[in-house]
C-alpha cells in the first residue's frame, strides 16, 4: 500500500541530509510539494501517481542544496574565492597570532613594550599635569563672568608695563559707574602677619583683606557661616579649615577671637574649605578690606596702587565691550592720564600673565605646550622603535604573511592584522605604564612643584586622552608594518626572493636619525639649562650676599630698629648690621616717575624705591663710582639727600647728576648698579632712599665658624628687645637661591625627559644592532675565516649606526641652537651658547649608542665562524 | 523554449512585477508565470525558491509564513520599497532592450 506521508518524511530526510538546506527552505519546498500533488490529484490520478509526478517536476536533493549555495553566495555580490571582510572565527587566531610573536620574540617584544611605556608614562605623567594646568580657577561656579583688572602704562620708551596692582578708588567705581559690572572685588595678601590665639604665635603667610562681595563672586565654600554676611562685620575674619585646626584644634572656632600683629583683634565668623591647590589666589585668612588701614595701607584715593581688582560681568555681557569702557578710568578720575585699564579673563590668568608685572607668576602656557611637546617625542620615539624593529624582522613574519594571502586573506585583513596587533601591545603598554605612573608620581610631583595624586587619572577627559595615547601609539606604530609588510607578494616572499630585513632600509635609517636628532636636541637644552642655572648661581650679583641673616621686622618694631641693631652689633661675631625696606634681589616698590631736573616734557620712567640706612653701602659691599653715601655725618640726609643707581641716571639721560633735584631731593651719589631682581631681569633705575621709618628687615653681616651658637645668640638679643614677636630668620643667599626655584623645576624636567628620551632612543638601538649582528651571522663568519680581526668587524658594523648618530647631531644643532637662544633671552643675564654645548651631546650621543650596539656587535664578533657558518 | 540565459536573466523582474499586484507564495507565482507566459516559461522549483530566498535577504522581498484555507503552510512574499525601486530599474533596462530589437527587427520582415 502506498503511503503518501511516508514518502514525503523520506523526501524530506533526503532534503536534511544538504547542508546548504536550511529547515525553512525545507518547509518552503514541503508546502510546494504538497501544493503540487494536490494539482495532481485534483487532475485526477491517484497518490502514488501523483507524487511520483511531483517528484519529476522537482529537483533532487543534491541539486536543490546547490542552487540555494549558489544562491547564497551570489548575495555578497562577491566571487566565493573572496573571503568576507570580517571573519570573527579569525579574530581570536589573530590574538593567539599577535601574543605568540610577542612571546616568540622576547627581546624584541621587551624593548617594544617597555619602550611604549616609558614613553606612554611620561605622556600621561604630562597629561595629568596639563590637565592640572589648565583647571587653574575653573571651579568658580562664575568662572567665565570673572575678571582681573589689569592696568597698563606708557613708558616714554615706548614700552608698556602692566600691572595687576590697582589703587583703592578703582573698586567702588568700577562697580558704580558701570552697570555691565555687577560687583567689585578688591583683594590683597599680605605675607608674614603674626596670628595669635591664647599663647600660640605664629607667622602666617596668606593673610588676605577682601571687600565683603568676595565670597559670593569667588566660589569658596564656607564649612561653617554665611558666605553673605561674614565679612560684613569689620572686626570678622574667615580662616581656612586648616587653620582653624592650628589654632583651636577640636573645639569650634566660630566667635573665637584672632590677634593679629599684636594689635588688631578679629572674631572668626566662618570656616572657609581649604583653597584647591589649582586656585591662582592662595590664603588661609580672609578679613574685610576696611581694615587694612590698621597695615598702614589706604583704603581710599587714586595714587597707591597694591591692590587686586576683580569684577563679575553681568551675564551675556562680552568683555570686549566692557573693556572699550572701562579703558580710560583711571585718567577720568586721577591726574594718571598715562593709565589704561582692562579686563583679564580669570581662566587666563594662570597661563597668560608672563607679560604683567605681577608679584608672582607661576604658570606658563610655553611650558604647557614645551611639555607636551616633549611628551610627544618621547612617545614618538618608542613609537619609532616599534616601526624600526618591526620592518627589520619583516622577515619573520613574511612566510605567515604570503601563506595568509595564498590561503585567501586580503590585503585589508592583513593590515587589520598587523594594526590590531601593535594595538594589543599598546594596550599591554598601557597597563605597564599605569604601574610606572603609580611609582613615578611621588618624584613627578616633586619634580614639578605640584601635588598629584593616582585619583586624578579617574577624570573622565583624562581616560579619553589615555584612550587616545594607546591608540595613537598603537596607529603609529603599527602603520609602516600594517601598509609594507601586507603588501608583499606571496610568490616572491614563499620563493624566498625577498631577503628579510633589507626592506626598509632606507626607512629605518631616516626614523633612527630622528630619533637621535629628537634626543640630541633635548640633551642640548639640558646642558645649556645647566650651564645657566650654574651661571645665575656663581654670577656677580654685585652684593655680597654671603654670611648675611635677615630678619622680618613686623611695622611695630620699626621704632626699635636702631635698639635691635646695636645690641645685635654686640655680639662678637657680628661683623655689620643695617636695615631696609626690602631685600636686595627680592622685590621693591616701584613708582612711575616724571619729575625731575632737566626732564623732557613727554618723559616718563619707572623707578625702582628701597629704603635703606646708612649702615646699607658697606654690608652689602656696595661701591659708589659718584659722589657719597649717606652718612651720619649729614643730619639733614635724611630729608634732602638721594643716592640712585648708574641705571636711573642713564634713563633720566643725566650729564652731571650730583647735585640734580629728583623727587624733592637732590642727588649726592651714585651707586654701582647692582641686582635688585633676578637675573631674568635687566638692572633697573633705582633710588635709595634714606628712611629708617619704612625698614622692614633686619641684616646681620656674621663671621663665625659655628653658625647655629651665632644664631642663638641673635635670637637671646631679639627676644630680650621683643619678646612678643618670634624670632625668625634666614639666610640671604638660601633666599636668593628661592629666585631661581622655577628655572631649577624646568632644568630639572628637561634632565629627566632627555634621560629619558635617551634611553627610549638606545632601546630601540640595541634592538636593531641585534638584529643587525644576526643578519650578518654568516657573512662575520666568513670573513672572519678570510682573516678580518675584531676590531675590523666592529667597525664594520657600528659604521652604519656612527653615522645615523653624527648626521642626526648635525641635524640637531641648528635646531637646538634655536630655541635655546630664544630661552636665554627670557634671562637679561645669561651664559653663551658655547661649542661645548653642542660638542658634549655629540660626544654623549655616541658613547651611549656604541655602549649599546657594543654588546651585540661585540658578541658578533668574537663568536666562532665555525658555529655561525653552520648557523641558519 | 526560451533559453536558460534568458530565463535566468528574466526571473527577477518577473518575479518582482507579479508580486507587485499583491502577495502570493512560491508554487503559485510558478503557476501565474506558467499561465502568462502561455506555457512556453514553465520554472522549476530549484530556481525559484533559492532565488526567492537571494532577494529575500537582499531586501527585496519580504517573506511570512501563513496557513492557507486548507491548513497548508505557506511562505508569501511581499514587494518591499526596495524591491519596487530595483523593478523600476530592471523595466527601465528592459524596455530599452525591448525598443532596439523592435527598432532593429521592424524593417527585417524576411525574419518572420
């Protein structure tokens, strides 16, 4: 009996069977089947008839499982012999692929990694550091609405001085008069007040005096107190959570009362959260501006100017426009017609205030983008070496290669490869440099004078830009291999006619001069970096500035300064006293100046002031090369006298100064000039005038072989004289060295990034030598058999590498001698660019590479041709 | 009998201009083709459905499984918009086909 069911099931068993059938196809097929017999049936013939008819009109099996393949691959509009773009099966033979070269090829996976992460440490070393750079005054919730007032003067030489210092009226006006200014905010920091509660007395830095609107323009949370009203009161200050721990440890400070100087008495009316170390303005006490007065500064007029000014713009206001009004202020209002004012974003300040006369600038967007630049090179050069290495051992990986494109890869696989592989050891890098990061930032922050911290690689920009070094890294690395090395040929290179290494050659040659050229050039600009801070140390400040102590005398004792000076004189090793204003080398006050005998009309100058006694010419060592010194001798000095500096009277264009009228007084000597700033700066006009009532420091000129017995006795003298000021000290030329702080970080900085440029250069140099020496095996072997000696096959094959160095300093020398003379003249006083500056890193260069390629060429060398003619 | 180049190259728009009416599944588009054509196309099963399957996944057609009044599974296929555009092209490119051999045969009566 026919059963018409069964026949479909073995049909169907027989469709099942075709791998190309898939259960719908077979369902599809079934229906149609079906629908078929039917047809069949309905004409008439019976069930096995009608199958078996069926059956004829369809196709076999086989033959259905090959149309739908056909059909199947006739949808990628591609032939079948190409493979698809993207075979995930292969995606983890490439990551076994990828970790067995890098483990095959120690040596040369080692140099890779440790090279890319070195140099990607350093780059994110720097970045945390830009980024910290650039975060300078972000965090004021008006940060884009807030200004700086900065004020600019003609010189009658044509140059202009800026200034941040502003006078007191400009405050209040600024806000009355325009209505774009929503508040003002005068500020001033005094350094070294005497803050005392119950019987703790210390000297404080960071004393500041704000208008009360302070803290509400600036976002400085309040622990404790209302940002509103706690500078309302005049007897109120704010002090800084760490502060309020130094003082009243536990207990709570609010209604405690401050004594300040000995004198002024405040009551702390809030607890402010300590300023972020990336705040260009820096305090721990907060008191209201009116008070300053109590300092002996004014809080009123136009002619005094100390003061800060900020102001906060009204919102949608462009401070363009704003500065168009505001520019001519301060002439509307004071005989300063020669003044113009403007605005200075806050996020600026920190980056871009090189060009203002400001007490101190720390930060500096040269050295933001020198930085970054030297990150760049560092991670270029390990980048290079992976490139170098890579397309030496192209070799290698050429079989895999051509068997890959002879098995049916594509050209676009092969490159997805080879970038997929440089990225994975970017990546491996990366974890490593993490580690690096995480051990180097202790020294990184010293280095750079910052606090840092691992937490700040958690910032999202931060990730991104990690992300973007590995990927960068990885792309750049990968390139040349990924683009060369895929497009090979599989006949030649399974034929064996591609030699391995000789490709890119020429290639490598020209990355491996640039490497060294990059290096050189750092190694340049740290030896003249050395060469100076070692010349602003040893130069001639002309003063002598050794065995001097200096002691900050608080305004009260000033009355006692010739008390406190013959007693100090007493002590035996005490050789000279004298007091001033300031101290040499440090600051000075400065006035604009246009009055004086035998002026022209428009002429105008800037005239350093420091008030000194008489005692001050022969402490320091001064010498006069006109006319005299103050002396006791001349009573009325002190009124009608006035020794200035050669500068002062070269500007002031002076024939016979001796006797002229400047400032009320005549002149009656002239000084040497000598270096009241650092040597950044040229030496400026400068008056000395004789005032004992403005001295501010104490110097005692010592000579003693015990310091410490000396010192102790300076202060058993003080403390008897003012027992309710500590005593508190130092030395003038530890003082001075405190200039040059920021040149130090820099010298310091380049060191480390041209050792470490060094290194990342001989990594990737001993790679190549390595390599170089086992190409050569056979050719060593044999010509050591036709009788070459050592030394004949070492300069055989360090040639090659002496050269690259040689051209790459010669490159390098123009280059460094460039910008090297563009740093020393940010110095009015500097060392020559010497021949030895650019001879030693030639000289450097070579040793350390020879060292490096020495090893390997050596081993070369010396090794038995009877071993390396066997060798294949 | 019309040779199988042509008959490969015609399947296509045949295939898409009958499913422009409406949707229709595999053995009955073979019937409606065999119909029209006046029996001299008779397609064979092992064309059709893996070419239906190729435009299928080319976006072409849309296919669903419906049970029929007599309780048969059956795959219907659509038009899709697609597949209405690649219709519109391939008719472009047969009518031009079309006028040429009618431009070039019309003075060849001898060929009748």
């Amino acid at each position: 009996m026919f059963d018409l069911e069964k026949e479909i099931r073995n049909w169907l068993k027989a469709l099942r069977r075709s791998e190309d059938l898939e259960d719908s196809d077979i369902a599809e097929l079934e229906s149609h089947l079906r629908d078929e017999i039917d047809h069949q049936i309905k004409k008439g013939v019976d069930k096995e008839a009608a199958f078996r008819a069926a059956l004829e009109k369809s196709a076999p099996a086989d033959i259905l499982g090959q149309e739908y393949e056909k059909a199947k691959l006739y949808e990628r509009t591609r032939p079948f012999w190409h493979p698809s773009r993207i075979m995930p099966s292969l995606i983890w033979s490439y990551i076994k692929i990828s970790l067995r070269a890098i483990k095959r090829q120690k040596g040369f996976s080692l140099i890779n990694i440790a090279g890319l992460a070195v140099g990607m440490a350093i780059c994110i070393l720097i970045l945390i550091w830009v980024q910290d750079e650039l975060s300078y005054d972000q965090f004021h919730a008006n940060s884009d609405r807030i200004f700086r007032v900065i004020e600019h003067e003609g010189l009658s030489s044509g140059e202009v001085l800026s200034y941040t210092q502003q006078s007191p009226a400009l405050g209040p006006v600024l806000k009355s008069e325009y209505p774009e200014i929503l508040e003002s905010v005068r500020y001033d920091s005094m350094s070294n007040r005497l803050v005392q509660y119950g019987d703790q007395k210390f000297y404080e830095k960071g004393f500041s005096f704000v208008d009360s609107e302070f803290l509400t323009v600036f976002t400085f949370p309040l622990k404790v107190g209302n940002p509103e009203t706690a500078l309302k009161d005049p007897a109120s200050i704010v002090i800084s959570e760490r502060m309020a721990k130094k003082y009243f440890n536990q207990s709570d400070p609010m209604g405690k009362v401050l004594r300040i100087d000995n004198r002024v008495e405040y009551t702390v009316s809030g607890v402010l959260e300590n300023v972020p170390e990336n705040s260009h303005l820096k305090f721990e006490f907060l008191a209201p501006f009116a008070t300053i007065k109590q300092f002996g500064q004014t809080i009123d007029g136009w002619y005094d100017f100390y003061l800060d000014i900020y102001v906060l713009l009204a919102e949608n206001v462009d401070y363009h426009d704003v500065n168009a009004k505001v520019r001519n202020v301060i002439s509307k209002h004071s005989k300063k017609d020669s003044f113009t004012v403007d605005l200075q974003p806050l996020n600026r300040i920190r980056l871009f205030s090189n060009t203002i006369l400001t007490p101190q600038v720390e930060g500096d967007i040269k050295y933001v983008v020198i930085f970054s630049l030297v990150a760049v090179f560092i991670l270029l050069n390990a980048c290079i070496n992976f490139m170098n290495l890579a397309t030496a051992r192209s070799g290698r990986r050429a079989k895999e290669i051509g068997m890959r494109k002879v098995i049916g890869a594509s050209r676009r696989q092969l490159i997805r490869q080879f970038f997929g592989e440089s990225i994975l050891t970017a990546f491996i890098s990366l974890i490593i440099a993490m580690g690096l990061v995480y051990l180097l930032l202790p020294a990184f922050s010293q280095l750079s004078g910052k606090h840092m911290s691992f937490s700040m690689l958690a910032q999202g920009n931060v990730l991104l830009g990690l992300l973007g070094i590995t990927l960068f890294a990885g792309l750049i690395s990968g390139v040349y291999p990924a683009l060369v090395l895929s497009a090979f040929q599989p006949v030649t290179v399974l034929k064996r006619i591609i030699n391995s290494g000789t490709r890119g050659t020429s290639f490598r040659r020209i990355l491996v001069i640039f490497q060294f050229m990059m290096t050189s050039v750092l190694i340049i600009a740290m030896f003249v970096v050395f060469q100076q801070l070692n010349f602003l140390r040893k130069q001639d400040m002309g003063f002598a500035k050794d065995q001097v102590v200096c002691i900050q005398l608080p305004r009260d004792l000033t009355p006692k300064v010739d008390l406190l000076k013959t007693s100090f004189e007493k002590i035996p090793e005490v050789t000279g006293t004298s007091s001033a204003s300031a101290i040499p080398g440090r600051r000075r006050a400065l006035t604009s100046l246009d009055e004086w005998e035998g002026r022209g009309s428009e002429d105008r100058i800037e005239l350093g002031i420091i008030d000194v006694d008489e005692d001050f010419l022969s402490l320091f060592d001064l010498e006069m090369v006109e006319g005299r010194f103050y002396s006791r001798e001349f009573p009325s000095d002190k009124d009608e006298a006035l020794v200035v500096n050669q500068a002062a009277i070269r500007v002031m264009s002076m024939e016979n100064p001796q006797g002229k009228k400047v400032i009320g007084k005549r002149i009656v000597g002239v000084i040497k000039d000598f270096h009241m700033r650092s040597l950044h700066y040229k030496v400026a006009p400068l008056a000395l005038i004789l005032n004992k009532k403005e001295s501010r420091v104490v110097f005692i000129k010592i000579m003693t072989s015990n310091p410490s017995q000396t010192i102790a006795s300076l202060e058993s003298c003080w403390s008897s004289i003012a027992p309710e000021y500590p005593f508190e000290y130092r030395f003038l030329d530890e003082d001075l060295e405190q200039l040059y702080q920021g040149d130090r970080h820099l010298g310091k900085v380049v060191n480390a990034s041209a050792a470490l440029a060094l290194f990342v250069a001989c990594l990737g140099l001993f790679g190549l030598a390595s390599f170089v020496a086992e190409q050569r095996t056979k050719e060593i072997g044999i010509r050591k058999v036709l009788g070459a000696s050592v030394p004949e096959i070492f300069s055989l094959l360090s040639r090659d590498f002496i050269k690259w160095v040689l051209i790459a300093n010669a490159i390098a020398a123009p280059i460094a001698g460039y910008a090297m003379t563009k740093y020393l003249n940010t110095y009015a006083y500097h060392s020559n660019l010497g021949l030895v500056s650019f001879a030693l890193p030639v000289i450097l260069t070579l040793i350390v590479a020879l060292l490096t390629i020495g090893w390997q060429v050596l081993r070369a060398a010396w090794s038995d041709p009877v071993r390396s003619l066997r060798y294949e | 009998m019309i040779s199988k180049t042509l008959v490969a190259a015609s399947t296509k728009p045949i295939i898409l201009s009958i499913l422009i009416s409406g949707e229709d599944y595999g053995y009955q588009i073979i019937q409606r083709v065999k119909d029209i054509s006046g029996g001299t196309l008779e397609w064979s099963d092992n064309m059709l459905y893996p070419l239906l399957r190729r435009l299928e996944k080319g976006g072409l057609l849309v296919g669903r499984w419906k049970t029929s009044k007599e309780g048969r599974l059956r795959r219907y296929y659509r038009i899709t918009d697609k597949g209405r555009e690649e219709l519109e092209s391939e008719r472009r490119q047969w009518m031009s086909v079309n006028q040429a051999l009618s431009k070039l045969w019309k003075p060849l009566p001898s060929l009748e």
